[in-house]
C-alpha cells in the first residue's frame, strides 16, 4: 500500500529508526594534564606564567579514540596518578587538585584541597561542582554502586568519606588515622563496599577501614607489603588486592606487586610478584586476568646522571587462579605515569610526561604490542581514569 504523504511518511520512519537505535555508548578514559611543575629534570621545577591544566578526555567506542580537551581543572603529578576515578556509569569524573602555588615555600607549593567534579554526560563536558576535602587529595575510589566516595589526603594522614548523589558529593566524615608524614596516597573499594584500603606510603603498610552508614570508621588491622605502597587496587571479583611501589633499597633495585587475599573480613599478604625499578601505578584488566605496571626505570633522574635511562617499562603479569605470574617486560616512554586498560580491556594506555602524549598498546594473544599510535595532550599528563 502506497502511503498517502509519502514525505511524511518518511519523516516518521526516520524517526522511529532514530528513537529505536542505541544512545551513543562513551567508553571514556579521562587524563589530567599538569602545566605548572615539571619533573624532566630530574626533580620537581615550577614553571613560572604555565597555561591552566586541564583535561584529555578520550572515548573509546572506536580506535584509536575520539579526543576532546576541557582547559582549566587544576591537577598535579605529585601524588599517585589515581587522582582521577570515573563513576560505575560513566556519567562523572572526580578529579584531586592536590596542591596550591605558594611562592612563600621552598618548594614553591602548598597542599590543596579539591576535588573537581566533571559531567562527562552535558555538551560539553564541563566542571560542575568542587568540593573540599582534606589536605593535599590524592588517590580517589567510588564504590561499585557509584554512591559512595573515599578520598586519601596524603598530607592529612586521612582518608574522607563522601556520599555521592546525581553531581553532589556530601562530605561524611574524614578518619585520621595515622601521622601526616606517612602519606596516605591511594585508596581502594572492596568489590562488596563494606571495606577500603589506604596505602599508608612511608608508613610501609596497608590499613584497614570499615564503611558505616554515617562514614569511615578505622580498623587496626594493618597489612605488610612489599616497600611503600604507593598504588592499591582490588580485584574485579574481590578475591585479591594489589599494591606496588618502590621499597627503600637503590633506585636500581628490582620493586615488587604485592597481593593481598581479601576473601571476606579477612586480608593477608600471600605473595609478592618482582616487577623491575620504580612502580608508579598499574592497572587491572576488566576481566581480571591481566595486571600491567609501569615503572620509571630510572628514567626519573635528572638526564646526564649516573644511571640515567631514558626510557620507562611496562610489565604485564597474568592472573591464572590464585596465582600471579610475571609475563613480559617492554619499553615505553619516560617518566610513565598512569597507565589503564581501556574499557574493553583490548588496549593499554601509557602516560608519557615529559612526552606530553599518551602511548597506547594492543593486548592480544597474552603479549603486549606497541601500536604506534600516541595521543598528544597538552600538558604533561600526570593522572589517569577509566570509566566503564
């Protein structure tokens, strides 16, 4: 039967087709890229008249990803580079400004306290809120649900505790739980939400903490790791957790993974994977079975200096069971902050600092392989996030 409006016809069709047809799924990693302090020379240097940080925020649906830029979200590369965290549905970023300029001060900063929060969902993306939390914010955890926030405040010796609802972060509590100068850098939900481990860095050990209702509350409990840990993450069945950093020996030592049985309440250190010199951050796979860390490798020291290299590594280890198991070892640039898997877990993505560029890597067949493709960013990014 030949339709009487023919155009109108069409009209409702197309229209139908369109309201049939999936929403554009992003699968968003979101790298925050620091202008001010520079670490190429070996130690940290403020850049005097630096252009604002900002934000590379890359979509991963197709490859190599879509790339767009929002100018102005303060962030650092002092601290561990999971001080950006994305919600379970990719809705938000939370990103730590760590630190302030103070000129006043030998080292030329002094710590902040805020966290952004970005709507990667509104055309464009843009910062809609910030938050106090306690001093110098570092690593950042949701929860698997997406309604709680735990934050640790390395220059606090504490960790805050923030209820997440639509862009709204409600401050909870803040648990102080240990000496300032022992840096609590990073942070790591349990699968199950009831627990959070804080990488407790020059303390040398992880600790503890219980989820209430009303906030955070401090269990004794601590547990051994290798070194300082610097980088804590759970497994995506909770089984296990993971820390890595450097231990307190020669900058040429080789540093090791720690893995943590989580099984229920209870945690113990099990096993320590070598790695190779420097671990920075790592990262695991979606389907957990697949650990990538990258190291600095002496690539961190100042160039001409003795043992100067000038690339980082990155060692990928294989999750067969209960065991963790080192596979490859590669080059990748200097001074490698975070790296992650993408959301489909079919890519590694490098951050290269003083490169200003993001490197990214196939995982096929158990290997990794360097696909030769970068992603300029226009800063040196310092702290990387993958959403869902």
């Amino acid at each position: 039967m030949i339709p009487r409006f023919p155009a109108l016809a069409g009209v409702v069709l197309a229209t139908c087709a369109a309201l049939a047809a999936p929403a554009p799924i992003h699968r968003w990693v979101v790298s925050a890229n620091e202008n001010k302090l520079d670490l190429a020379t070996g130690s940290q240097r403020i850049l005097p008249g630096a252009i604002p940080d900002n934000l590379s925020l890359m979509d991963f649906s197709v490859f190599p990803p879509v790339v767009r830029h929002l100018d102005g979200v303060a962030n650092t590369v002092l601290g561990p580079p999971s001080n950006v965290a994305i919600t379970p549905d990719g809705r938000l970023a939370l990103v730590a400004d760590s630190i302030v300029l103070d000129p006043s001060r030998t080292n030329g900063w002094a710590p902040g306290d805020r966290i952004h929060v970005v709507d990667l969902a509104s055309n464009p993306p843009a910062v809609v809120a910030t938050t106090k939390a306690g001093p110098q914010p570092s690593g950042i955890a949701i929860s698997r649900d997406g309604t709680r926030v735990a934050v640790a405040n390395r220059a606090g010796g504490s960790v805050s505790a923030f209820r997440l609802s639509g862009t709204r972060l409600q401050p909870l509590n803040a648990v102080v739980f240990t000496e300032s100068t022992n840096e609590v850098s990073d942070v790591a939900f349990s699968p199950d939400g009831r627990h959070v481990l804080a990488a407790v860095t020059q303390g040398g050990h992880l600790r503890v903490l219980d989820w209430r209702e009303d906030g955070l509350v401090a269990n004794p409990r601590r547990i051994s790791t290798y070194g300082k840990p610097y980088r804590v993450q759970f497994t995506p069945d909770g089984q296990f957790a993971l820390a890595s950093g450097a231990g307190y020996g020669n900058a040429d030592d080789t540093d090791a993974l720690t893995v943590i049985e989580a099984r229920g309440d209870a945690f113990r250190t099990v096993d320590f994977v070598p790695l190779a010199s420097g671990p920075e951050s790592f990262d695991i796979s979606p389907d957990g079975r697949w650990i990538a860390a990258v190291l600095m490798n002496r690539s961190n020291i100042a160039p001409g200096a003795p043992g100067h290299r000038d690339h980082g590594v990155i060692v990928l280890v294989e999750r067969t069971g209960d065991r963790f198991v080192r596979r490859q070892e590669l080059a990748t640039g200097a001074i490698p902050e975070g790296v992650v898997f993408t959301p489909d877990g079919r890519h590694l993505a490098v951050q290269c600092h003083p490169d200003r560029e993001l490197r990214l890597y196939e995982l096929k067949r158990g290997s990794l392989r360097d696909t030769g493709r970068r992603v300029p960013v226009p800063g040196m990014p310092s702290g990387i996030g993958r959403g869902p």
